[in-house]
C-alpha cells in the first residue's frame, strides 16, 4: 500500500506533564536523599541543578524506573509508576545516561549500541538505521567499529549519550553527560539536547552552570532531596546580586538561591 | 487500486505541472507513483528528457547528499550477533568458574581409589551452575546492569536466557565427569536444576546474586563439609531423595511463575 501512518503517532498524549511528581521520597541505601519534592516538567530542556548530595543522581534513577519512589507520587508519561504500571511500554519510551555506567570493554561502539536497542525493544529492521543515526548524532560515527575500551572518557559519554537516544524517547534522562567532553563537543551537545528538547521532554543533570543557561528552557534547583526552586535561566540569573558569589550572573543567581535555602532550612 | 499503470499522456502532464491534469488524477497519479517502480522509472527518463533544468538541479542535490554523508556507511544488517542475547560477555567468567569448579572435583574424583569416599562431583553439581546464574541478573557480577534495568527487555525472559545459557555449558559438562566416574545422571541432574531453579526462586525476594551466594554457602557449609570431614556422602544426594528434589524444582519453578514481575521491578533500594 501507498503509506502507512504508525497510529502511535497520531495517539493524542493523555497527559498534561511528561513528569509530575507530588511530594515523592526516593530511598538511596539509608538515606532518604529524594525527601518531599514536587516537579512538573513538560517538553523542553530541564536542568537540574545543585549541590552534591543533593538527591539529583537519586532523583534521575528513579524517573529512570529504576528506583522506587518509597512515598508520595509520581507520574511518567501519564504512567503512575507507584501502582502495578506496564513497565515494559513506559520503558521503550524512556532513554537513560547514568552517571556512571558500565559496559563489555569488547563491544564495538556499534555493538554497544545495537545490544542496547534490543534491550529496548527497537523494531529489528529499524536497529542498524537508529543505530547509525544515534552514532552520528553525538559524532561518534567514525570511531563505529572501534572496541569499546579502546575510547577516551568523552567518547564512551557520547556512547552513552547515543544509546539513550537510540530509541528515540519521549522521557530523556541525563546525568552528568557533559563530564569528560571538550568545549567544542559542549558546544554540540547542547545543539543536540536544543533539538531533542523541541518534542521530547529532556532532564539534564550536572553541576556545570554554564551548560545549563546555554541549553536549558527550564532549571530546577535541588537542595537537600526537596526542588528550591524553579523557573528559566533568566529568573536565576535575576536571583543574584552581584555582591553573591560566582564570577558569572547565572553562578551568582545559583549561589544566591542556596544561601537562601541554607538559612531558611536553620531558622 | 488497480494494476493500471500512469499514461504516458497522465505523466508528462505531471512532469510538466500542466493544469490540465485535474486535481484527483494527480492525486492517484501520486499515490500510484509511491507504490510502484516501474512507473517511477518512467517518471525519471521524462523528467531527464522533458525538463533537463529539473534534472540539473537534482543532480546538485545528490552532490551535496554525497558530500555529507560519513565516511563509513551503516551497514545494512546488524552487527551485534543474536548469541550476545543469550550470554552477554559479563556471564563467561562466572560460567568458567563453574566449569573449574566441577572439573577440580572430577579430578579428584579420578585420583581417589579407597572405596566409601563420597565422589566429590556428586557433592558440587548443585552449586556448579550457580556461579553463572548469579551473574545472570545481578548488579554486582554484571556491569551493564543498571542500564539494562531501566530498558523493557529487563525481565524474567531475559534472566531465563541466561540462565539457559549456564545451564547449556555446565550441565554437558557434568554430563561428561558423571559418566566417566559412573554416576547415574538423575543424582546429580536434579539436585542441579532444584538448586538453579531455587536460586531464581529465592532470588525474586532477595536478589539472583545474594540468592546464589546464600544456596551455595549453606550448601558447601552444611553437606559438602560435613561429608569431607566424616568421609560419608550424604543421604540427601542417595535415591530415595530424588523425589524430594523434583518436587523443589517444582515449587521453585511455581515461585518464580507466580513472582515473575519482580525482575522486572523497579528496585526499593539501589
């Protein structure tokens, strides 16, 4: 027949925020490091920001579904995940750099990837083509059939970052995945996340300010397991005075913002 | 639709964007051109013949296509092969342990001539398998583990998989030691599956990993110590047990039936 139109593509979305969570607690080891935050996202580039320890790592792994919320809420794509969800579908609609992830050191790039498609379900015939756009997306297309050991630091993160694209997502979950890239692969990774962020619903964790005033619609600043704050780069930037620390608005903002929690939470 | 083709009269209209050609015949002309080769080739040589500027202009597209693309191609079929579903590469260390293990015992086996001395692969053929089925779903043995957690493949199929896979080297393996030292297969092969299987059972409540370390600790300190030291083989591995030990099999293979969704799970604690 002349077209076939997939009907996934024309299902209108049944939610009103890609991610929405009420008062959620998320257990990392003993400690409670996600304890009573409440976000909304919808399309668009999300940072997340904060200090360390600040519940962001534990945070992502569990929009991630692979903690579980220990309390409270929380939605993804219209997906309560704290009753009994299909976690298979929401899966296949979820990308996920970790911080720190592993890998078999003989996998080529490609085979990194591939392994990672199937894992995700991507359509058999649709594997070499997704593939070879995620490994040219992130610029890591000549290097395909190089064994995995054989990569730098900010190559194996562009690996990563590839495998979570590689099927397409509607929830794109990253956790530090500036670490290890040089300027002018910042400067193309935060075109990528630009161009995700149009119709997917991207959140980025890191601690760089700077990557999130270049490439973020949204900040979400975490302090101690709660959200303190969030709004676009430009009300952060308009939080700091210039007598707070940092050497760029946007730090001062940040820094501002923090001291401002740290004496609300002594009083 | 019918297998009538475009006129050549219908498709050098097209070509030349003629406003006699009404708007549904264009539509069909279109909807047939999409489904069909042959009329597209027609299509090309009247664009080449009829509108050369067309064809010029189509020409630089495909320069600049070329120039854009990477220098390597994807290929066309994967090159990720399908046994890596079954054994991801993190399993074969693991497996290989097993393998040693039950070899050493095979080789004692074959250097013991006393008679009464309990045969040493009898006593390691329940746990032979388990270092592999540990590794099988655990976030310890297996690096790849987090981000294979939060994928939809995540699940009992896939810790089936390899689980079948372990099962698949080590139990040719403890095939050939029980029949060159004599033994009758169902000693060991149910004591064998009974301990796999419970280990995945018990590994829905606690983790395939702890499971595994736990069966194959209380094992090696409760019979296989204990038979060392007073030279005797347990009753346990005698004939008599053997329906004792499928029925193990059974339940575990019912436990993990009904528990299925817990490898799947999202995980209380990291």
């Amino acid at each position: 027949m002349a077209r076939a139109v997939d009907p996934a593509e024309l299902a209108p979305t049944q939610h009103a925020w890609e991610v929405d969570a009420g008062a959620v607690r998320v257990r990392a080891g003993r400690r409670m490091a996600v304890d009573g935050l409440d976000l909304r996202l919808g399309t668009g580039v999300h940072g997340l920001l904060g200090p360390n320890g600040a519940g962001k790592t534990t945070l992502i792994r569990a929009l991630a579904t692979v903690l579980r919320p220990a309390g409270g809420t929380l939605e993804l794509l219209g997906v309560d995940v704290g009753g009994r969800p299909d976690l298979r579908a929401l899966r296949r609609r979820i990308g996920y750099l970790p911080q720190d992830f592993g890998f078999y050191k003989r996998f080529t790039v490609r085979e990194f990837v591939e392994h990672m498609a199937w894992l995700k379900e991507v359509d058999r015939r649709r594997v070499p083509g997704a593939v070879q756009e995620a490994l040219e997306r992130v610029g890591l297309a000549d290097r395909a059939g190089d064994t995995m050991r054989t990569l730098s630091g900010g190559m194996l993160r562009r690996a990563g970052i590839a495998q979570a694209l590689v099927n397409d997502p509607d929830l794109l979950l990253l956790d530090e995945p500036t670490v290890g890239l040089d300027p002018a692969q910042r400067l193309d990774f935060r075109k990528l996340l630009r161009d995700i962020g149009d119709q997917s619903c991207v959140v980025v964790s890191t601690h760089l300010i700077e990557d999130v005033a270049a490439a973020c619609n949204r900040v979400v600043l975490m302090h101690t397991g709660k959200a303190v704050f969030q709004g676009a780069p430009q009300d952060l930037v308009d939080a700091g005075a210039d007598s707070d620390l940092g050497d760029t608005p946007i730090e001062r903002g940040y820094s501002a913002l923090l001291a401002q929690h740290r004496e609300g939470a002594r009083r | 639709m019918t297998d009538a083709h475009v006129t050549p009269e219908a498709l050098s209209a097209y070509v030349a964007g003629s406003p006699d050609l009404a708007a549904d015949v264009e539509w069909a002309v279109e909807a047939h051109l999409e489904a069909c080769a042959d009329c597209r080739a027609r299509l090309g040589e009247a664009v080449h013949t009829s509108a050369p500027e067309v064809s010029a202009a189509l020409d630089v597209v495909w320069l600049r296509i070329a120039e854009a693309a990477p220098a390597a191609p994807a290929p066309a079929r994967a090159a990720w092969r399908s046994r890596r579903a079954w054994a991801p590469p993190a399993l074969g260390p693991w497996i290989g342990a097993g393998l040693v293990v039950a070899a050493l015992a095979f080789l004692v086996d074959l250097g013991t001539t006393t008679p009464g001395v309990p045969s040493l692969i009898l006593l390691v053929a329940p746990v032979a398998p388990l270092f592999g089925v540990a590794a099988a779903w655990a976030r310890r043995f297996d690096p790849m583990h987090e981000l294979t957690a939060a994928t939809p493949g995540a699940g009992l199929p896939l810790v089936l998989r390899r689980t079948a896979a372990v099962l698949a080297v080590v139990i040719p393996a403890l095939a050939l030691a029980g029949w060159a030292t004599g033994l009758s297969p169902a000693l060991w092969l149910l004591p064998c599956l009974a301990f796999t299987t419970g280990t995945l059972a018990l590994g829905t409540l606690i983790g395939v990993g702890r499971a595994a370390t736990a069966l194959g600790l209380a094992w090696t300190g409760f019979v296989i110590t204990p038979a060392l030291a007073t030279r005797a083989l347990t009753p346990l591995l005698g004939p008599d047990w053997l329906p004792a030990w499928a029925a193990a099999a059974v339940v575990a293979v019912a436990v993990v039936a009904l528990r299925a969704r817990a490898f799947a799970n999202l995980a209380s604690r990291s």
